[in-house]
C-alpha cells in the first residue's frame, strides 16, 4: 500500500543523519529545514499527506493522520 507522507523530526541532528538514508530521486538536491508544526500540519491536511515522526536511524516514532 503506498502512503504518502512527509518526514518530520524533533531535532534538526536527527533530520540531517536521517537524509543520508532517504530514498531520494538522483539529481535532485535535499536538505533538512525547520518549520513550524501548525504550518506543516496544515499544508499536509492539504495535500493529503501523513507527518510521520521518525528519528536518527528512520524509525517512525509517531504516526500523525490529519
């Protein structure tokens, strides 16, 4: 099943090791960013996407649905 999601992290370290591991498209250039939560809750009940929580390694810590 395919979910669409955005990965968020409580600390800004845990993001930037995490982005090592993402699957990403070649080419395309990432890198982690802060935002504040009621933005990126908002734009994600837009758009259809669950927030996911996930730490340093990818675990997911928290599955949010909006």
């Amino acid at each position: 099943k395919d979910v669409s999601f955005i990965p968020a992290f409580y600390e800004k370290d845990d993001a930037q090791q995490c982005l090592i591991q993402l699957i990403t498209e070649k080419g395309k250039k990432y890198e982690a960013q802060a935002i504040l939560f009621e933005e990126l809750t908002k734009d994600a009940a837009q758009h259809g996407f669950l927030i996911f929580m996930l730490n340093a390694d990818g675990e997911i810590l928290e599955e949010i649905s909006l």
